[in-house]
C-alpha cells in the first residue's frame, strides 16, 4: 500500500483520541481499542517493510503535505526516511507496543483504577512519538517526537505512586536538558547549513567541507551529549532506575525495552547518515574518549545491578549496562562491532521486555519483586518462570537465545578493532549477570532463607510447603504475552542470520573498516 | 558540591562561546541559513502556492504541518498528563492555603470581567481568522481563549467557570482539535495525495489547488485553537485545586 | 584564545546577542542542576529553553529586513491592508508572483520563527506537567526542597522494606477478592502512617 | 544605531531579570519577576523581527505560564530555601 508509512503513526494517533473521548462515558472500551489500534499500526510496519524491501536502494520516502522533491527543494516539507535500519527498529517498538497492550488489561485496572483512558491515551501517544522518531527524517522534526515520546513517559511513570511523581521530577530535569541540547545542536547545525533535512545536512556538510568547522564540531558534541543524557549512559543514567523501579507495570514493561534502544538507534542514525561516517570517527576525540567511558559505564552498571535485592531496579541496572554494550559497539568504529550494536537494539528490547513482563508477573502473584519473596515460584508458576529464565538466558549470552549472537557480534567488533579493554569489560558483566540470575534462579528453585542457607533437607526436597507449591499461573492475558516474546527471543536467535543479513544491507552503504580475517 | 555544580555549566559555556567565533556574520543575508534554498522558497514561494500572505502562517501549518499536528499533540499530552498525575491523588479533605483569603467575589472586579470576557474572546477569534494575513494563528488564539476563562475563575471562583466549560468537555474539545487536524490531513490523503497534502482538498471543494490548502490551514488552525483552548483551561484548574476541582485560587 | 582583545571585542560588541545567549542558557543550566527549590528549578528550566529560543530567532535575523509579512505590493490577494481606491477587480489584478532574489532579502528568514512557535509551545507543556508533578511530590511528602525529599524518601524506603519482606510471610493465597481486600487494606495502613507522622518540618 | 541601543538595553535587562528571577527568596516575587524576563524576551524578538514568535511569548510565556506558576505556588510553599 501506497500510504503504509503514514498509517503506522495514523492508527495510534487516532486511537488515543478515540480512548480519550470515548474512554469519558466507557472506560472498558479503552482496551480494545488500544490492541485493535496497535495491531493495524503492526500490520502497517509490516506492509512499510515488504515496500522497503521491494525498492531497489531500499529507502522509502514520503513526505508529508506533498512536498515532492521534484518539483519543490529539499527540506521545504518534512520527510519521512525509511531505511532498512529504521523500519526493523520501527517493527520492534511497535512489536513491544502490541504485546504490552495486550499484557495491559488487568494491571491497569488494578494499579490505576479510574485513570484507564489517561492511561490508554498516553501509551498511543507514546508508541506514536517513538515509531516516528525511527522514522523522520528531519532533525527538527525528531526533537518535537523526542519531546512527544518523554512527555507521555513522564506521565505515564508519574500516574502511579507519589514516589513514583519524585522519581519522575528528576526524570523530567534531566531529560529536558537531554532534549534541550539536542535542540541546540541543531540550532548549530542550521546556522552553518541552512537545512533542517538530515540528507539534505549530509549532503551540504560533504559539499562543503565542514567537517573542520568548529560550529559543527560543537553541533556534533551538543547532539551527541544530548542523545546520550536521553538513553541513561552511565555518568547522566542516575533518572533510570528510580524512575523504572517505581513506575506502574504496564509503563515500565513499555518504556524499559524500548525508550533507550530508540535513543540508541537515534545515535546509529546521527552518526551514520547525518554526520557521515568520516566526520563522526575520524574528525572527533570521541572513538577515543567514549570506549573508555563505556568500559566504566559498564563496570559500574553491572556492580550496582549487582548490589541490588530486588528485580525490577535490578533489571533497570542492567538496562545502564546494555546501554554501555551499545554504545561501546558503536564507538569502537568497526563494521562488526556497528553489525553487533544494531542487532544488540533489537534483540536486547525483546529480552528486556521478556524480563520486565516477567517481573510484572511475579510482582502480581508474590506481591513483592524482592527476592526473598520469590521463593519456591518454579513450582508454583512454571510457565511464567520459563518465560523469564529464557529472558535471563538471552541476558547472560547462552545459545539459542539472541542475545548470545548479538553479543558475538559485539565481541567480535572489540577484536578485530583491538580494543581489548571493551572485550574484557563485555566478559566481565556476562560473569556478572551468570552471578544474578543464577543466583535469583536458587532463590526461585529451592526455598532459601533471608541469609542465603538453603532451607530443604537433601536431594529431591526443596523445602517448599505446600501451599508454596500449589499450581497457581497468573492470568491468561498477562501470561501469553509473555510466552509471545520468549519465543520471539528464542524465533529471533535461531533466525538470526536472517537479520544480520538485513543489517549487513543497510550497512554495505557506509565506509566502514572490517579488519582482517575473522568472519 | 556547591563549586561541583559549575564544571558542567562552565564546560558548556566555553564550548559554546568556541562556536560562537565560527558563526556567519550576525544579520548577514549571506549567512547559509539565510540564503538557503528552503528560506529563499519560503520567502519567494509562499505566495504562488498557497496565497498566504503570512509566511510564517505558511509554514507552520502548511509546508511543516507535520511538526505543528504533533505540537498540538504535545499540549494535548500535558493536559492528558496533569489529569492522570492529579486525579484522585491528593488529600481528600481541604487543608487552609498558606495565604488564604476567603472572600466574595468583588463587585467591580466582576463587573469588569464581565464587559471585558466577550471583547477577549472576540480578539481570539479574530487572531485565530486573521492569522494568515497578520501575526497570530491558532495557538496564540486558543491561548488568548483559555485565558479569557480563567479569567473568570480568577475573579469569581473555579466553580463559575467550570459550569461554563466542564472539564469533561475539555478532554473531549482537545481531542476533537486533534481529530479535526489529523481528519483534514487524512481526507486529503484518501483523496490521492500524501498524508496533509491539502492541496487535494480541490477535487471536492469548488476552489483552485493554492485556495484549497488556504482554506485548509484555516480549518487547521481551528483545530488547534480548539485543543489549546481546552487544555489551557483545563491546567489552569488542575493546577490550581491540586486536580480537586474545587476552591480555586 | 579568549585572551585574544579582539575576540572579546567582537562577541561583545558585534554579536551580543551570541554572548547574551550563553549567559542566559548558563544561568538556566545552573539553576536547574544547583537550585535545591522544585520551582526554581523549573524557573530555571524555562530561562533555559527560552535562551535557547533567543538563539533560534538570532538566526533569523537579516539586516535591513522587514516580518515575514508580505508587503501590500507582494501581496497574493493585491494590495491587502491599503485600501485601494480602484473598484473590486483590481484586487485581483495582479496574481501571485514568485519574488526574485533581491526582493527575498528583505524578509527575515520565517523558518526560525515557525521552529521557536512550536518550541515555546512544547516548553508551556513541560512546565505544565512538571508542577503537577511538584503538586503531587507536595502531596506525598509535604516539602518540595530537594534536599528534604530526599531525606524522606529514603527513611520511608527503609519502612516500606521492613514492609515487604513481612508480607509474604504471611500468605494466604488470595483469591480475587481477597486480594482487592488486601490491597484497600494496604492503602489504609500507608495512610494512617503518613497520617500519625506529625509534621514537624513546617514549623520551621 | 537607536535600534542597536534599545537591543543592548533589554539584553542586558535581561540578565538581570533572570538573575533576580532566581536568586529572589519568596517564589511569587520570582514568579513574577520571570513574568517580566518573558515579556523582556517579547519585547526583544519583536524588534528582531520575529513578530508571531513574540506574541506567542507574550501570550504563553508571560500569561498562561505565570497564572500556572501562581497557581501553583499557592497549593505549596511560598518560602524557598535558595
């Protein structure tokens, strides 16, 4: 179909009027409508897709008001640019977005009685701001959806708990000043350029030369630092985990596996198609600043998800940590380390949202995320559990999972680049992270007690009562979206040369050095 | 820490006053944002096709209509947000302001409210209508709107002005601005042009291509005077009863 | 290089509008990373982006040039705002023209303008949401000093943690209702607790 | 060169209003005080020829954003501690 791009972002917007005016005299059909509009806005990602796959440079521009580039300069209307790279991303948020709506219905009832089309409204808005940010193709453009997607993040992290609100303050300091900068940034690359078009931003800094010019340079660090405070990389990621751990189920299983990766793929975006490759590596300190900086965001990440007793902080920790991989993976300047981060983005938001359903879950059945209160869950909710592990899996790196390809990829990348120093930090946090879930599995297998010392007496006895053991699942409508993303995880590992191969499309338009051998 | 705080600020002041050395010369028509082809077809081009005599009207609600749908999206997001944070949250029983004055509403205050409200609300309508011809437009309309009942509240009471414009309508106000933006982007779309292509909006109405989307950023502009007006109102009494609804200032 | 004469002279002197701006953008950034007061901070936010603001519409400038408006001679629809003595017709007489280029410098550059719209706009959003956001961090902790919250914060955590771990001490596998039970119940002893604290700190 | 003047004038102006907007102690004064920094910044585009930014200014910025302020600050504390 000819108009599938717009109607990625047409169904949620509509449907959240739709939840907001009809949600006033009938709160139950607010539900509905948000799977009904999420699911076209799938099937439109999908149609998008086939298209893209179908052009021969595979891009698809559209452009709104129809400003056609034949008859009217670039950069007079706004443009929608999908790539490969952008549409895979786009099929993640909106993937995310499907199965956490269908996962929505009773903790929303639950945790916010009354507010369900607020509720409703923002999570549309908020999938709209973020599928068009993996879209637009104008910088400006992408500062007012960067503005859309935190905004609705603030009030859907602050419709909870007061803690919650004190949370989200911080939140909303540091991410205005993220977006604020990003602004800026921009600012200096219109005063220099004169187009707010990003081909068009690439176009003219090729032309001209300006890859010396210390406006863009300044333009270059002001976007850069930007993007980087808006997807929690470690010095500015102190709004992260206070903000997760206390939000309402349904808003951090949404925001947790899909908000930072979008801001990474931002960043892929910038750097890549924007700047342009010679002018993000070779012009700036940052491929020798930033490696080192991922190194210790990464350590320290994976120390405090380490000091943590309870799930959903721990798990938010670890979200800092893959922030760290991503990063590293794209700074180390390599082809398979680029392959490794963008392969990272899609398969660290399945996995992530495999845990935080998970977490939502056990936070239903065992009415805490401590871990002393996750006590004998195995036997209690095998299926949901399974479902986590397979997560947790993914986390740690075993095979089949994705995230065991994906960080191949990215250890690949340290390598061939010779940066031993990313390598050995990637190393570290698999240790670490093999330390947390089995520890957390102990706890979920056996019954433990407060101090760690195993309560059962000998082989076979787990020292669970019965009421401990009982067969008690949680809710169909939360348990199958669970089950829907561990095999995603596990569907996007086995087919993981499938997606490198898409990758590997988009990539094979940039310059960028493979090093020798490996392969 | 009190010296910590600087190093971010300072670090950011000397790499913007580095920049600032590289900027074109200030005012210059030579400058590359000044003489770029997208400014030069804004300025030259507004005219031949749209007739707008106000290129920023233009603009905002043609050529980058885009950006200017999700601006209302954004006001549209506050309200919603102030809504869900405050509903049902606060104290249930009323606890005395620190500066609280319990008072009548004041005969001369009202009196002059009440010839100033229509004359307010008049002067909205016009910038909303004449936006295209002199500054102004649907934002600075709807906000001169949602001033005029608060206005109200202000010098009767929250009360007063919530008979005359219920929150419920302001949810449903605001998202019928954003229904009525999206709708006529969506109409030209099914028409066979792109998504807020208005110019398309000519195989229906008995206008030229250039009238069309004249036309069209009017009824654009209503839709975003009308959720700004609602979402205006609706912060004002949000934020002033802690989302109560009642004893506003 | 900024002990160079001439380049203090010139951001002084030529382009202070550039200066002014950073000042402007730095005492904002200062404000909201070091003012321990909620509101301040969110004062300080707004000096930010409109600094930021006042960066965009510098662009814009063009010596010597008038609005974005089209002059009565440019205008489409003739002449617009000078009344014309001429009966009807004439309005339409001449049609719109695309201007040449040594017309279009004097116009200011209306793309700044249109972004700075949509920023300030966006900006009234955020602030909007942020003291609703303040209302609420009132209501849950009666302070809005940093400093303070934080302080209560964590002694409230360390209660709700003694909280949690007794809850599953005692399970009784609830059932539908009994959990709807549990939870009102919950509510209630968080706020006979919030309400038996006294509430020394207003005194001070 | 009267425009030039007018234009140091209110930038300077300008500093000094969003200095005292945050430094004041009493959160109505600097409120208002801010009131006066957005009109300034009005003030300041419309001269520079941004005259639909600066009614959006003096509309947003100096009237609904101080009435929100206010209101605010009257459902919390009046007093800051910096």
């Amino acid at each position: 179909m000819e108009n599938s791009i717009a109607w990625i972002f047409i169904f949620p917007l509509f449907g959240s009027v739709a939840c907001a005016i009809l949600g006033i005299s009938n709160r139950k059909i607010c539900y509905p409508i948000a799977v009904l509009s999420m699911a076209g806005s799938l099937w439109a990602g999908i149609e998008t897709l086939r298209q893209v796959l179908s052009v021969n440079d595979h891009t698809v521009s559209y452009l709104f008001g129809g400003w056609t580039l034949d008859a009217y300069p670039r950069g007079v209307g706004i443009e929608f640019h999908a790539d490969i790279l952008g549409i895979l991303i786009t099929l993640v948020v909106l993937g995310v977005g499907l199965l956490v709506s269908l996962y929505s219905k009773l903790p929303v009832e639950e945790e916010t009685p009354g507010k369900e089309p607020l509720f409703y409204t923002l999570f549309l808005l908020q999938v709209t701001g973020l599928a068009g940010i993996c879209l637009t193709g104008d910088a400006f453009n992408l500062y007012v959806l960067i503005e859309v997607a935190a905004l609705t993040g603030y009030g859907l992290i602050a419709i909870g708990s007061n803690r919650a609100a004190a949370a989200t303050f911080n939140y909303l300091i540091l991410g205005t000043i993220g977006a604020s900068l990003y602004l800026l940034g921009v600012g200096y690359i219109y005063i220099k350029t004169g187009t707010l078009n990003m081909v068009g931003i690439h176009d003219i800094i090729v032309a001209e030369g300006l890859a010396d010019s210390a406006t863009m340079q300044v333009a270059f660090v002001l976007v850069g630092v930007g993007i980087l405070i808006k997807m929690a990389f470690f010095p500015f990621h102190a709004w992260l985990p206070n903000a997760y751990s206390n939000a309402p189920t349904t808003t951090s299983c949404l925001l947790a596996p899909v908000v930072t990766k979008v801001m990474i793929y931002v960043m892929i975006r910038m750097v890549l198609s924007v700047f342009g490759v010679e002018f993000s590596f070779e012009s700036t300190l940052w491929t020798d600043v930033l490696p080192w900086l991922v190194v210790v965001a990464i350590v320290c990440a994976a120390v405090m998800a380490l000091a943590q007793r309870e799930i959903k902080r721990m798990l938010s920790y670890l979200i800092v940590a893959e922030v760290g991989y991503m990063v590293g993976g794209v700074w180390i300047y390599n082809y398979y380390g680029l392959i490794g981060s963008i392969f990272h983005v899609i398969s660290d938001a399945c996995m992530t949202l495999c845990l935080f359903l998970g977490a939502g879950l056990i936070l239903r059945k065992a009415k805490t995320t401590h871990f002393d209160g996750l006590r004998g869950l195995f036997t209690k909710m095998p299926l949901t559990m399974t479902g986590f592990f397979i997560g947790g899996f993914s986390i740690i790196g075993l095979p089949p999972t994705c995230g065991f390809f994906s960080k191949w990829y990215l250890i690949t990348g340290g390598m061939v680049s010779q940066r031993w120093e990313y390598m050995i930090v990637l190393m570290f946090s698999t240790m670490v992270m093999v330390v947390l879930f089995f520890r957390m599995i102990e706890r979920i297998h056996l019954a433990v007690s407060e101090s760690g010392e195993n309560l059962g007496h000998g082989h076979g006895d787990l020292g669970l009562t019965d009421q401990q053991t009982r067969f008690d699942e949680g809710p169909l409508s939360m348990l199958i979206p669970l089950l829907l993303a561990s095999a995603v995880v596990l569907v996007v590992g086995i087919y993981n040369q499938e997606v490198v191969s898409l990758i590997e499309v988009f990539l094979s338009d940039f310059n960028l050095p493979r090093g020798e051998g490996i392969k | 820490m009190k010296l910590l705080s600087y190093i971010p600020v300072l670090v950011v002041g000397v790499l913007l006053l580095y920049a600032a050395k590289d900027f074109p010369e200030w005012g210059s028509p030579d400058a590359p944002a000044s003489k770029s082809p997208v400014s030069s077809h804004f300025i030259a081009n507004t005219g031949v096709d749209t007739e707008v005599p106000n290129m920023v009207t233009a603009v905002l609600a043609d050529y980058r209509g885009f950006d200017t749908m999700f601006e209302t999206v954004v006001v549209f997001i506050a309200g919603m947000a102030v809504l869900a944070i405050l509903k049902n949250s606060g104290r249930k029983k009323l606890v005395k302001r620190e500066f609280e004055v319990d008072a009548e509403p004041d005969l001369i205050v009202t009196n002059t409210v009440r010839l100033l409200v229509p004359v307010i609300q008049i002067f909205a309508f016009y910038v909303l209508a004449h936006g295209h011809v002199s500054p102004g437009g649907g934002f600075q309309g709807g906000v001169l709107m949602g001033a005029s009942f608060i206005l109200v509240a202000l010098s009767w009471d929250l009360e007063t002005a919530l008979i005359r414009f219920p929150l419920n309508w302001t949810t449903i106000l605001g998202g019928l601005g954003i229904f009525l933006y999206a709708g006529i982007g969506l109409l030209s779309m099914f028409l066979g042009g792109e998504f807020l292509d208005y110019s398309e909006l000519a195989n229906i109405f008995p206008v030229s291509r250039e009238m069309a989307r004249y036309h069209a950023m009017l009824g654009v502009e209503i839709g975003v005077g009308l959720t700004v007006t609602a979402i205006m109102f609706s912060l004002y009494a949000n934020l002033s009863t802690e989302g109560r609804l009642q004893r506003g200032l | 290089m900024f002990e160079d004469g001439t380049i203090i002279n010139e951001l002084l002197i030529e382009r202070l509008n550039y200066f002014i701006y950073v000042v402007l953008l730095l005492i904002g950034l200062h404000a909201m990373i070091a003012k321990k007061n909620l509101i301040k901070k969110l004062i300080g936010m707004s000096i930010f982006q409109t600094a930021i603001i006042l960066f965009y519409v510098s662009i814009g400038v063009k010596e010597g040039s008038t609005i974005p408006v089209y002059l009565p001679e440019h205008d489409p629809h003739g002449s617009h705002s000078v009344p014309s003595d001429t009966n009807e017709t004439s309005h339409f007489d001449h049609g719109p023209v695309i201007l040449d280029s040594s017309l279009v410098k004097g116009y200011a550059n209306p793309l700044p303008h249109v972004l700075m719209l949509t920023a300030i706009v966006v900006g009234v959003a955020t602030l909007g949401l942020a003291l609703a956001l303040c209302q609420r961090i009132y209501q849950g902790y009666g302070t809005i000093e940093e400093d303070e919250l934080l302080a209560k914060m964590e002694s409230r955590e360390i209660r709700s943690k003694t909280l949690s771990v007794q809850i599953p001490k005692d399970q009784k596998l609830p059932k539908k209702d009994e959990l709807k039970k549990e939870k009102s119940r919950s509510v209630s002893k968080s706020k006979t607790l919030s309400a038996s604290k006294p509430k020394p700190k207003g005194k001070k | 060169m009267g425009l030039a003047l007018f234009n140091t004038f209110i930038l300077l102006l300008l500093v000094v209003a969003a200095l005292l907007a945050l430094r004041v102690k009493d959160l109505l004064t600097a409120s208002v005080v801010f009131a006066v920094y957005s009109f300034l910044m009005c003030l300041l585009w419309a001269e520079m020829g941004a005259v639909d930014v600066a009614f959006t200014e003096a509309t947003v910025g100096a009237g609904i954003s101080t009435v929100v302020l206010i209101a605010t600050i009257f459902n919390l504390k009046r007093k800051s501690s910096d």
